[in-house]
C-alpha cells in the first residue's frame, strides 16, 4: 500500500486556522510603542543653513578646547579646537564635526566638541537630531545632554542622557543611557539598538528622547526601544532640572578604546539638524 502524507480536511482546516491565528498575533501592534499622543511646540533649532566653512551660530554654541580633566574624564587623545577644520557648515545644510589624525597641542588627534551650555536649555520635551555618524575602531561620537547643575553640583550628581553614543568599531550599534548617582560610568542605564542589516554612518538616521517627570524615552528613526521611568533608576533620579545639548567626536576612551592603523582618517559626524520641542 502506497502511504501518503496528504491532509485530511480536518487536518487542513486545522492547519489554515492556527496559521491565522500566528500572523495575526504577528501583527498585533507592539503595546510599547502605544504613546500618549504629543503636540509638541518647537522651542529650539539649528538648521545648520550657513556658509561653507561657517563656525557655529556662537548665539546657540560654545566650543571646549583642549583635553579636559585626564582626556576629558574618559582617557580620550583628541584634543578639541574651535576651527573650522574640525567643526563647521558645508554649505548644504549640514554641521560637520571632523576628526583627524594630527600632532596639536601634544595630543595625537583632533576633533571638536560643541555644547549649548548657558545659551538653551531645557526641562522636559523632545530632542532630536538627525545625522549620520563616522566608523572605525577608536571613534565615539555622541549626541547627549548634562544638567544644567553641573556647575554646582558636580558629575554624576547633575546627570547625564546620552541620546546617542556609538563605538566606531561596531557601526551598527548605538546605545541610549543614562548616568546618574549611583549608577555611572561603567555602571550606567542603558540599552543599544542594532541595525542588522545596515550602518549609522552611511545614511542619516534620526535620534531622540521624550523627556517628562515620570520616565525618559530613547528613540531611533522614530522607533521606541527603550523606556527608562523613574522608578527603574536604582539610585537618584536627577532629571527635573533644565538639561543643554552636546555634540562630538572623541578619539579613544575608555568606552572605545585605541584607534588601529587601520582606522582611517579624517572621519566626520555628519548633522543635519538638531531641534527641540516642550
């Protein structure tokens, strides 16, 4: 007798309904991404509109120059400049950060790194930044936030949010964190999100957090992936004071660790713009 593995009707009927039955619950929307609706109003923008070779609107950024306190409290080796060789607009709209591999000032790099301290910032709302990011072992550039307190009330006590760090030898991860008292340093909150079939430097992806009293939010291209409420921070949760923006390229640190020789140079953050919204 010739055996065969046909289904019976029942057998396919079953088999059509359980199939059913997965995809829908395939396509159940995620519940986490299930947020408050938010009429945000623009409070604050950089479009980056300026001339090639154009520094920084100075009525929206300052520049730290030099090394910082032991590499700027990471180990870091670039030495950061206010030329316009290391920060500056391309005339298309667009911020660039660039770091290089060079002798200045007895640091083996340099870079630049900007920040809105005492000309905007802001408790609570949405910051955002839409950019592309460099790659390659030794790279760290960051979009993030320091509280406004940090000149009374030193690190970590002030707080920090990174809405975006990446390691430039791993160009498809970013991670979203925070430091605090606590839980900093190399004790922090935080949470990557990987890209599997792509990478942050070769197109522009949009970074975020919603910020409120209760919890802060880590956004990539408008995709919720991490929620960090109030009640999950194990130590002091610092964020109901005003917060002022950052933006860099570090070379080196403890985070990243040492450029190779095959790290090429010059690498540039790419922005095309930074805004915020209550």
């Amino acid at each position: 007798m010739k055996i065969t593995n046909k289904p019976t009707n029942i057998q396919a009927y079953a088999i059509t309904l359980l199939l059913a039955i997965t995809l829908w619950g395939g396509c159940k929307p995620d519940d986490f991404q299930k947020l408050d609706k938010r009429n945000w109003v623009l409070t604050w923008s950089d479009e980056f509109n300026g001339l090639a070779e154009e520094l920084p609107d100075t009525s929206k950024w300052n520049f730290n120059v030099g090394t910082g306190s032991g590499g700027w409290g990471n180990q870091e080796l670039q030495y950061y400049t206010d030329r316009s060789k290391n920060a500056s607009m391309d005339g298309e709209g667009n911020l660039v950060i660039t770091a290089y591999r060079e002798s200045y000032a007895g640091s083996p790099f340099t870079s630049a790194r900007i920040n809105t301290q005492g000309l905007f910032e802001q408790k609570y709302g949405r910051f955002e930044a839409r950019l592309k990011t460099p790659y390659g072992p030794g790279l760290w550039p960051a979009f993030w936030m320091l509280g406004s307190t940090i000149t009374t009330e030193p690190w970590p006590q002030c707080g920090e949010i990174d809405i975006m760090e990446l390691r430039g030898q791993q160009p498809n991860i970013i991670n979203g964190t925070l430091h605090g008292p606590g839980y900093s340093g190399g004790n922090p909150i935080s949470q990557s999100y990987a890209m599997p079939d792509n990478r942050f430097d070769t197109e522009y992806h949009l970074f975020a957090v919603e910020w409120d009293e209760e919890k802060i939010d880590f956004f990539v291209d408008d995709y919720l992936y991490q929620r960090i409420e109030r009640d999950d921070v194990s130590g002091e949760w610092v964020y109901d004071n005003p917060f002022f923006i950052i933006l860099n390229v570090a070379v080196g640190g403890n985070y990243v660790g040492f450029p190779t020789e095959q790290t090429p140079f010059p690498q540039k953050m790419i922005i095309d713009y930074v805004r915020v919204y209550q």
